[in-house]
C-alpha cells in the first residue's frame, strides 16, 4: 500500500526542466533538427505506418514532417537531389520507407539493430552507446534511446544509425518510449549528488537523474536494468546517497547486485573504477548473476597508434618537455607507458593511463612521456573496436570517450544478463 502512494505521488508531480548550465551540455529541443532524426530512427527501425492501425493522427503527422525536415536537408546538401519536397511524398515515403533510396545513412552503419531479435531494451544517458554495443552484439534491439549532447548524438548516429532523443526530463521526451521492453540501460551523470544523501523517497529525489530512471522504471517495467556509475556515489554523504538508491529500486520491485569494477581487470590498460547496478525482477533471476570475473590482462601496446600516424599537434611542447623530464629525472622509465601527473606536479609512469577524465586530467597524460593519446587510442582505451566511426572533432571525442564506459566489462556483464534473460 504504501508502496502504491508513492507511485501515484510521481504521477502527478510536476516534472522540473533543468537544463545544466554547469557542465554546458547543450539542451536540443523538440522542433530541432536532431529530433526530428530521432523521430525518424525510431520509426525507420521499429515502425511501420503500413496496417498500423495504432500509429495515431498525431504520429503520423510527427513521422512525415521528419523525413520533409529530412528530404529539405539532403536537398540542401546535394544539388542534384531528385525527389520531390511536398507533404503528399513524404506522406508516400512513410508508408513504404525501404522502397526509397534515401535512408542508408541509418543503415549502413557499422553496429546496426537488428533486423529480428529476442529482446529489446532502451539506452538512457546514452552517450556514445558504450553501454548499448555489446548487446547490439548479442542482437538485443534498441526501440528508444535518449542523449541530449548534440556531438554525442552525431557520434551515435554514425555508428548506430540511430539519432537518440533529447532531454529525458520532458514528457514530450518520455512519451517516445514504447510501452514494452525487456531492459533499460543507464549510465546515468552525477552532477545531482550532492543533494541526494538527504532525500528519502520518491519525491525527494525529483531533480535528480535517478529519478528519471525511477520513473521510467515505474512506467514500463521492464524485466532487467542495468545501471552505471562512478564508484564514488557508494560512498557519497557516509553511503546515504546510495542506499536512497537501492532502497527506491526494491520499492519498484526490483531485486539487484551491485558491485564496484576495474577497467584494468577486462583486460584494458586503464584505470577506472565504476559502480555497476544489475537488476531484475525476479528473485529466482538475480539469485543466478553472479560479478564473478576472470581477470584479463591488460596492454597498452594494443592501444598505440605509431606515432607517425597520429596528429602532430598532438606531441607536446618543447616547454612541457622540459618539465616533464625534471618531474621525472630520478624515476625508472619505462616503455610503452602512459605519463600522468597529478594535481600535486607529481607524474606517475605506468602501463596504464590513471585518468581518462572529461576535461582536466587529459592534459596531464601523455603517452611515452612526448604526446597526448590520439582519437582512435583514447577509443580503444575504453575497448571500443576499431570499426568504431570517428565523426565529431578530437575535443569531442575526448569528451564523449572520458564520459563513456569500459566496453569489455560491459560485455561481460551483458552476456550474464543474456543467459538469464534467455532463460525464460
Ligand atoms: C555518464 S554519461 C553516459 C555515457 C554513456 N554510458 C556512454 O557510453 O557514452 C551521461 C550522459 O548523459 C547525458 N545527459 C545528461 N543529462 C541528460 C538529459 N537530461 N537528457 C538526456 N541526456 C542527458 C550527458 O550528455 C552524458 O552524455
């Protein structure tokens, strides 16, 4: 019963719209273009107007104004772009996509969804889909997935065919989620903690991004979650933070495992230590995951590029040069190793990088102690494969990589999750 009240105290809760002038991550609106695209995606993977009786007035109306917002983009791109840009062809190319050459874009890509698949799930906070990859792998279907950054969508897109939907905290956001799904993924941003050790229930933690989760938890239900984040939130205000967490997901009848993980142990060289949430709905399911892990060895060989195919604007300054061989002048040096100094000046060298930080930290890394990890390394730093599109620029990629996750110890997870899963 009481259970019950708080559920009803979400639904007519008033949802804030925080945009998150903080970070500067850019907020894209309904009307825009990325939207329209992620109407677009969704509809080109996982819909079909053709004896859709269900498809409202008001979808096919949303679904035919993207691909007119779509053909006046490639019109504008290419001269010779022959179609026609009136609402009565668009209305034909909704009805029947796959006979038109247009959408290659969101197909041929290098993970697309599959066609057919046992399962489906939703990619919240989504990044640059570290999350989502491997179980694009084990052919899971993605039917709705949310970033509002307008490069990591690029980069999504590119690789995914797939434009996610903005801000997760509007309705008019939410309302593209379909009502059934088998798993929800999150990796959801941080900024919110500092307020949440003193919230208690459901309504305390309106404002903060878990509570997105939570709602969406509570609507659709899915069978299994799988949520991510920084080691630090067990601990945050004496664990208080934490426990609000765990507490609200039993209150949604979910029954989870958790447990803290190193980057370094899947097999990457790098150091990076992540929270990791697995839930599902079912007691007899959680009963039989298990964070048992091999532990793989790592190697930063296998993430340098030589460095005469990187950038060289990437080598460092003959002044940081100078500073770095004085910080370093009584220290074994060794090879290949990634150099990282502290806030204190001091520079650790190791086979591994310490800090793949958005922002600061980056600045202090260098590989063999002469230049800055290139795109493609600082990829691979988080296990991503080499068919992995690069599409935005290096200070993009730095972002998107330092907030994403170690792909590898995703994997693993998702193939315990699979087994389960496939149980039923
Ligand atoms: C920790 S990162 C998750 C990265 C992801 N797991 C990956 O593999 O790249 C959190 C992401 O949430 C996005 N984000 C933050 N607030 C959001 C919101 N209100 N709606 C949609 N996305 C949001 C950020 O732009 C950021 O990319």
């Amino acid at each position: 019963m009481a259970k019950q009240k708080q559920i009803e105290a979400i639904r007519l809760s008033d949802f804030p719209e925080e945009i998150d002038e903080k970070t500067g991550l850019k907020f894209y609106g309904e009307t825009s273009y990325e939207n329209q695209m992620a109407v677009l995606s969704q509809y080109l993977h996982n819909g079909s107007l053709e004896g859709n009786d269900t498809a409202t007035k008001n979808q096919r109306e949303e679904i035919i104004a993207a691909i007119l917002e779509f053909l006046e983009r490639k019109k504008s791109q290419h001269s010779d772009f022959e179609y026609d840009l009136s609402e009565d062809f668009a209305s034909m190319v909704a009805e029947n996509p796959g006979q038109y050459n247009l959408f290659e874009d969101f197909f041929n890509v290098p993970f697309p969804n599959p066609q057919r698949s046992k399962h489906t799930l939703i990619d919240l906070f989504a990044g640059i889909g570290g999350i989502r990859l491997p179980f694009n792998e084990l052919g899971y279907k993605c039917v709705f997935s949310s970033e509002w950054d307008k490069f990591a969508q690029q980069t999504y897109f590119a690789n995914f065919g797939e434009m996610p939907f903005g801000d997760i905290t509007k309705e008019s956001t939410k309302k593209h989620i379909p009502q059934h799904f088998d798993l929800l993924l999150a990796g959801f941003p941080c900024q919110a903690f500092s307020i949440m050790g003193k919230m208690k229930g459901f309504d305390d933690i309106r404002g903060t991004m878990f509570f997105e989760v939570a709602t969406i938890l509570e609507r659709h239900r899915p069978q299994a979650i799988l949520l991510e984040n920084v080691k630090q939130l067990t601990t945050h205000d004496h664990g208080r933070t934490f426990k609000t967490i765990l507490r609200i997901l039993d209150e949604l009848g979910y029954h989870v495992k958790w447990q803290v993980l190193n980057a370094l142990d899947f097999g990457l060289p790098q150091k990076r230590e992540r929270v990791i949430i697995v839930g599902f709905q079912s007691q007899s399911q959680i009963d039989k995951f298990s964070f048992d892990f091999t532990k793989k060895p790592h190697s930063l060989e296998k993430v340098l590029e030589k460095d005469d195919e990187v950038d060289p604007s990437l080598f460092a300054s003959e002044m940081i040069l100078a500073k770095r061989k004085k910080q370093t002048e009584n220290k074994r040096v060794f090879y290949p190793s990634i150099w990282h100094e502290n806030k204190a000046g001091n520079v650790s060298i190791l086979d591994y990088a310490c800090a793949l930080r958005t922002g600061a930290s980056y600045n202090y890394l260098l590989v063999n102690g002469k230049r800055r990890p290139s795109s493609r390394e600082l990829l691979r730093l988080q296990g991503f494969p080499d068919n992995y599109k690069i599409a935005v620029s290096h200070g993009e990629i730095r972002r998107q990589t330092g907030n994403s996750v170690a792909v590898p110890m995703i994997r693993e997870i998702a193939q315990k999750i699979d087994y389960i899963l496939n149980m039923n």
